[in-house]
C-alpha cells in the first residue's frame, strides 16, 4: 500500500502481521514437505507442526483439536457447514437472519431449489436478532439455524446466551459465522452451545487462503457430508494437501489477536469515536447506521453511516486516499444497495448513500484525522 493511502476497510481484509508473515517463512523454504507424507521425517516434522498449531487454536476457541477443520477461508467453512448438514436430510427448514453474508446467503439458495424450506429471521433497527424472532421462525422440522455472529457491514454483535434456549428447544443445529468476531470478542465454545462456528485467517492479521470450520462433537456429535473427496484430509471431511504455511500463520494471528484484544480494542475503539465525532462535525446531517456506538454489542472497530444527498459509491471513489467500502467489498453486488441496510430498515436511496469503515491495530491518530478531512472536503466537492 502507498504510504500516503488509508486502509479504513478492515472488515473485507486486514494487513498481514509481520509475527504473522515471520511465522510462515519457514515453511516456505526449509521446511516445505507434505504433512501426509509420514513416511519421511520431514514430513512427519511437517505434521507435527500443524498438531501443534490445530491444538493451540483449539484451546484459544475453547473446543477440542479434533474438531477443527482447516479450509481456504470463511466461504469454504460456510459451505461446508450448510452444505454438510443439509445434505445429510432429503428436505426440511432452515432458519437464518436477514443479515447473514452472501457466502451462507448463497448456498441456501442451492438448497431451496433442491426442496428445502427457508425462514429468515428478521432483525430490529440495530441489526439484533431477539429471542421473540427467533422463536417465531422456529419450527419442529427446522434442521439449521445460521446466525452470523458479528455483522461484516455495521458491526452487531448477536447475544447468543439470549438465543441459545430457544434454539436447543427444538432439534435444530446452530451454524455461527464467526468470522468478524473471532480475535476481536473474547468467547469460549466450551462455554458457548454452538454446533458449528466459521472463521478466517485474512479477518484478523492472517493470511488469505486459510480459515476453519470448528465441528463440534462435545454435545451433538454433528456429522457433516464432505464437500471435496480426495486423500480423505481433515478426517474426511475436507480432502486437499494441507495449506501448512497458512496453518502456522492463522495460529499465530489468532494468538496476536488473543494476546492483547483488551489493549487494541480500547485503543481502536477511541479512534473510530473519534472518526464519528470528526465526521459528524464537518458533515452534521451524518446518520449512523447500526447499533449506537457506546454500546457492547458493536464491534469495536466499525463504523457506517449515512451521508445525506450522496452516493457511497461516488465518494468513495472522489476520496480514493482513503480506502472505505459501500456495501459489503466480498460480494460482487453490483449497484445493488445492501441486503443488510435495507434489513433495519433503510430505504434504497439511504442504503447507496451509506459507507462502511473499518479500522485495526494498525490504525494511527493521525490517519483517522487526516481521513475524516479528506472525506469531509470530497463530501463538500460532491454535494456543491
Ligand atoms: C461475515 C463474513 N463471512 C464470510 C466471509 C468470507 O470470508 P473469506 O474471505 O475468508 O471467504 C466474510 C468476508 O468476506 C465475512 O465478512
């Protein structure tokens, strides 16, 4: 990145750690070798390092080493998890929210064709699902709930100790796209009822290409049906030579994460007020979008927010020093205003008008401050 840009666009991808990067080296030169290739010592080194590195992320979810499965990243996970488990029934329902990524979006939609019945659970202005909601959607033949745990685009954190009861009602099993939130909400699947949680290495100062799926066995024994076939990797459940550098580095990534999530998170969350507060005072129609900022349930780093009489899209495009996102950066959305704006409750024309931020350790003082000029004089040049 030029020196002189700001990456404000944490939540489609963040900066590889140097710890990160540092970590994968080797693994790229001296110690290349196949971790399925147990016959040579090299590769049975190889595999040790990956026992390693599951076991050490296991611990830090709070689940066992046996139920982590490595993938290339969220999509995967959640196409693995929605595909796996609904594959294994000839039809049924299932349950997900109106703001849910388009990679659990998507494959839904395969299964709807194939029969499968869906109910999406609507959520209030700030983006949270209640338990009321819930409940209404909820049916004796539901197989699946999918609830995304932090929202990519305005950042609602979901309180799943508020839906869990509901849910284990009934036999459904519950699917958590995590990927927003693992690194950044300090949680514990030991403590937390969740069937099956996605996540990903490029979210939170990894690499791209790796994430994981965690497949609980604790108190459902959840059984999924593999998606790729092949050498029979991830027992079974995800066949492919093992992506070794990535492994290393998403453990390192995740343990960054976990080492200090108090320190950053009080120290971003200053900055994104700030950047709110700067905002607001150059432009004072700004309309926040999400849940308000003082709140524990917003992710610590995002902001989004309306800017009266423009396009998103224009002025990001009019502000290019600053990188910032209009809808959601992972899907291909076209012109199309945001499915999770539009779901609390905003109108076409205030959903295009709308930008997302996303700020991360990495985020200085002086960034925030230089941005929020460079916005406020490109939302001045448009609106004149
Ligand atoms: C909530 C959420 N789920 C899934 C994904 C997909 O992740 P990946 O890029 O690892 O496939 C993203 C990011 O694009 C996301 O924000």
């Amino acid at each position: 990145m030029d020196h002189h840009e700001i990456y404000l666009d944490n939540h489609s991808s963040t900066r590889c750690a140097p710890e990160v990067v540092e970590s994968m080296l080797p693994y790229f030169d001296a110690e290349y070798a196949n971790p399925s290739s147990v016959a040579n010592a090299v590769g049975r080194r190889a595999q040790n390092d990956v026992d390693h590195a599951r076991q050490s992320i296991a611990l830090m979810l709070g689940c066992e080493s046996n139920e982590v499965v490595f993938t290339s990243g969220a999509t995967e996970s959640n196409n693995l998890a929605l595909a796996g488990v609904l594959s294994r029934h000839k039809a049924g329902h299932v349950c997900l929210t109106t703001i849910e990524h388009s990679s659990v979006r998507g494959p839904l939609q395969e299964f709807v064709r194939r029969g499968f019945q869906i109910s999406e659970i609507p959520v209030d202005r700030f983006g949270r699902v209640s338990p009321e909601a819930l409940a209404e959607v909820l049916r004796p033949d539901t197989v699946l709930v999918s609830i995304i745990a932090a929202s990519n685009e305005i950042g609602t954190i979901q309180n799943f100790h508020r839906l869990l009861p509901n849910i284990r009602r009934t036999q459904a099993l519950l699917h958590v796209d995590a990927t927003q939130a693992v690194g950044k909400i300090p949680f514990s699947l030991n403590e937390l009822d969740i069937d099956l949680l996605s996540f990903s290495g490029h979210k939170l100062h990894g690499p791209k290409g790796i994430g994981g799926l965690i497949v609980r066995q604790k108190n459902r024994r959840v059984r999924l049906q593999p998606q790729v076939f092949g050498g029979g990797h991830e027992r079974g459940l995800r066949s492919g030579t093992m992506n070794v550098p990535g492994i290393i580095g998403l453990e390192r990534a995740l343990r960054l994460s976990f080492e200090d999530i108090e320190t950053v998170s009080t120290k971003v969350r200053v900055l994104r007020d700030d950047l709110w507060q700067r905002l607001q005072n150059g432009i004072p129609d700004l309309v926040l979008n999400g849940p308000p900022l003082g709140e524990n349930d917003r992710l610590w780093n995002n902001l989004n927010c309306q800017f009266p009489g423009v396009e998103g899209q224009t002025l990001a495009l009019t502000c290019e020093q600053v990188a910032m996102s209009s809808g959601s950066a992972c899907n291909a959305n076209q012109g199309e205003p945001s499915h999770v704006l539009k779901a609390i409750g905003l109108n076409p024309d205030q959903a295009r008008s709308s930008l997302r931020f996303g700020l991360s350790r990495y985020t200085t003082a002086s960034e925030i401050e230089t941005a929020a000029s460079l916005i406020i004089a490109a939302y001045r040049k448009i609106i004149k």
